[in-house]
C-alpha cells in the first residue's frame, strides 16, 4: 500500500503538468512512482531535467537503461527493475542483454566494465572503490565525460529507489520476477 499519496494529476496545472504530459506522451502512461515524485514539483523538474539532460548525452539509452537494471538488481526492488526493463526494451536491449545486465554484466566488454563500475558505486560506496576503476574505464575507452555520466545516471537511479523504498507505489510495470526478493 503506497505510504506517499499520488499526486492528483487532473488538478495539478503549469509546468508541472507539461512535464506529466510530456512523460506520459513518452511511456503512454503516468507512473506512480512520478505521480508521488509529483507532490513537489521541484523534485520532479530536477528528476525530469536532469534524466531529459542525460539523454542527450555520450551514453547511449541502452547504456542508460542498464544502468538502472544494475541498481534494481543490487537492491532487489521490484519497482524500479520493472520500469527500467520497460525502459530498456524500449531502447532496443536484447532479451540476452537484459539477463546479462541483471548480472551486473554485458557481452560487450566497454558495457561490461561500466556496469562493473555501476556496481561498484552503489555497493562499494565511493571511498571504498578500487584504484584500478577508473584506469580501467579509460583503457577500455570511456571518456571522462562517460566516466561521469556513468555516476550521474547512477545517481538518478539511487533517487528513485530511495523514492520507491519509502513512497512504495502499486506498481504499475509489466512485474519482472526478482532472482533474490527482499
């Protein structure tokens, strides 16, 4: 049962609703998870500016939408690997891909070490990272501006699992089965 109310989108007006209509356009359907996020329009245009930001970005929508699988994996939220297995069909992931990312892995090696590093961050936290990490990244031919695209799409990810940790919205994704539910 959501614990945030959802925010009632037929009375919600300006910008605001712009950006709602704008996401809706985009998946067909307004989340639950944005419809809390919707309770401060400040949260949800720093949320959407900064997700709409990133896609413009070096990092390909793929590259993107595995990151988040990384992280629903790591925290075995239903959630948000839903939408992000939504969001990475939509984006073209293979089937193979998307099992492979649910390991924290890719069969293409650059991914790999992304994801490798995705993984990394959230569960090794910053100050506890290997030295090698980020060598490692620019020998495999990440940019430093991948480099921090990588941490910023992982931190998008982290504000919206936090969100979904204590908003605990319906979820309303197609369900994706967790190997290890919480």
């Amino acid at each position: 049962m959501p614990v945030l109310e959802l925010a009632d989108t037929s009375k919600i007006t300006g910008k605001t609703q712009e950006m709602l209509s704008n996401l809706e356009k985009g998946l067909g359907f307004t989340p639950n998870i944005m419809k809390q996020m919707a309770n401060s329009p400040a949260a949800l245009e720093a949320f959407l500016s900064s997700r709409e930001a990133l896609s413009r970005g070096f990092l390909d929508a793929q590259m993107v939408a595995l990151i988040g699988v990384v992280v629903a994996e790591i925290y075995s939220c239903e959630y948000l690997l839903a939408s992000r297995v939504a969001m990475a069909k939509k984006a073209g992931v293979t089937d193979e891909e998307l099992r492979l990312a649910r390991q924290q892995s890719s069969s293409d090696p650059k991914k790999d070490l992304g994801l490798s590093f995705v993984r990394n961050i959230v569960v090794r936290h910053a100050s506890e990272m290997p030295a090698t990490d980020i060598p490692d990244l620019k020998a495999a031919g990440y940019t430093d501006g991948e480099i921090v695209e990588l941490i910023a799409n992982t931190s998008l990810n982290m504000f919206v699992y936090y969100l979904i940790q204590i908003a605990q919205p319906e979820l309303d994704f197609e369900k994706v089965a967790l190997p290890f539910p919480a």
